[in-house]
C-alpha cells in the first residue's frame, strides 16, 4: 500500500484522536492553553481580552499588548483599604515606587491615598510582568 495512502486512511480513521488514543489539540487550543499559562503570572485572563475572531490573527506581542491595552487588561483596580495596604506591604513596603509613579502621572500628595497607590503599582506590574513574557510570547506565535 502507498505510504501517502496509508497515512491519509490513518488519519481519517483517528478523526480527531492521536495514534495513542488522546485527543489531538488544535492551534487554537494550543493558543488558549498558552494564553491560560502566561495568564498566571498577569494579574488577569489574557484569554478575557481576546476574541474567538482574532485568536489566531494575533501574530506579534505588540499585537496582543494592543488588543489587552485596549481591552483595559492593565486596568488593575485594588479596592478596600485592607487589600490595597496587603499589596503595597507585599510589593512596596516603603512607597517609594508607588508614589513615584503616582508623581509621574501628576497625582498631587493630597490625592494619593492606599487603593490608588496600589492599584498604580499593580497595572504599573502587569506591564512590566507583560514584558518579561516579550520573547516568549513572540517565539510561540512564530512557530
């Protein structure tokens, strides 16, 4: 029997399982699966942002830093005091980043207050957490 022959009956007799039984994961899933992994370490679900239409459009991290960046992904919100001092004890005991990101985007001292200082800080980390993914992320979508 031809090789080609042989591989193409394999395959529609599998439909969508594996040689070994699995069930074979498609690009999309794979994207959603990767999507789901990089999430973990954002602060929110990538997969929230994307829609099922540009999934598989998505070619560069740029792209996908616009399509969260529009979404509002690093919009990070911390609410109630109690969470925002257990965020900034855990991420900046002292303040000093919080409130000197707080004076770049020209908050005055008398506006500062702990949710706004934390939820400054935790979109200002989800960024910088994004970028650290930059070369991951692109080597996933290129291959």
């Amino acid at each position: 029997m031809d090789k080609d022959i042989f591989k193409k009956q394999l395959q529609e007799s599998l439909g969508d399982r594996c040689v070994d039984g699995s069930k074979k994961i498609t690009q999309k899933e794979k994207r959603i699966e990767f999507f789901d992994r990089i999430s973990e370490g954002l602060g929110f679900d990538v997969n929230e942002y994307v829609d099922d239409e540009s999934l598989m459009d998505i070619t560069s991290c740029d792209e996908l830093y616009d399509i969260l960046e529009d979404g509002g992904a690093f919009d990070i919100e911390i609410i109630y005091y109690h969470n925002a001092i257990k965020y900034l004890r855990d991420n900046d005991a002292s303040l000093h980043e919080s409130i000197q990101i707080a004076s770049e985007m020209g908050f005055e001292t008398k506006a500062l207050n702990s949710e706004l200082l934390a939820s400054l800080l935790a979109t200002h980390n989800a960024r910088l957490n994004f970028e650290d993914l930059r070369n991951e992320i692109n080597e996933f979508l290129n291959k």
